[in-house]
C-alpha cells in the first residue's frame, strides 16, 4: 500500500480463474494480477491459441474481476501488433516483449546485396 513492494499475483489456470475473485476479496495488497495466457490457454484445451474464443473470453473474466476489485490486470506479452487491443480491453500492467537488434548485421547485409 505504501510502494514498497508490488504483490503480482499470476493466474494460469481455469482453477485460479474461478477462484480469482474470492482470492481478490480475501487476499489484501494485491497489485496486480499477471495473466498466464500460455499456460492458462493449454488448460483450457488450445494451446497457444491466444485469439480463439474461449481462452479470449477467459482472460477478459479475468480483466472484469481485477476492475472489479480495482486491481491492475497484467498482459505479459505485449508488442507493437498488440498494445492497442491491450489497452483497449483494460490491461493496465504490460510487459513489452523483448526487442532484439543488431544494426551492424543490417547494415552489412545491405552493403553486401542480401537484403
């Protein structure tokens, strides 16, 4: 409460979804609830399959109880094809994916006619 320490709790399955608001309820300090989308997609039967219907409806459950109880709902993979349709649909914690460059290498393959 005082910014000391940021508790992230992490959901990953339909066991912790459904136990999600009690645990909100009960549990004080919170700041932010983590989505496991990997994780929580594979027990949810499609894996990896972000955008299918059921495992989007199941992260945006979860988004309606954080805003429920005024706790941040986190998204761990956002990126430049995503970050508006995270923001739009209430997540207010994001991890940005890790960007990995290597300008010399472009700048040869230029020079040298291979791309």
């Amino acid at each position: 409460p005082k910014g000391e320490i940021l508790v992230v709790a992490m959901i990953e399955d339909v066991k912790g979804l459904s136990n999600l608001d009690d645990i909100l309820t009960r549990v004080p300090g919170i700041g932010v609830v983590l989505i496991g989308e990997g994780d929580l997609s594979q027990n949810l039967g499609h894996p990896r399959e972000y955008d299918h219907p059921i495992v989007r409806e199941a992260m945006a459950e979860i988004v309606a109880i954080c805003k429920k109880h005024g706790v941040a709902a986190g998204q761990p993979h956002v990126g430049p094809g995503n970050i508006d349709r995270v923001m739009d649909e209430g997540y207010r914690f994001m991890l940005a994916k890790p960007t990995v460059t290597y300008p010399a290498l472009q700048r040869g393959l230029e020079r040298s006619g291979r791309i």
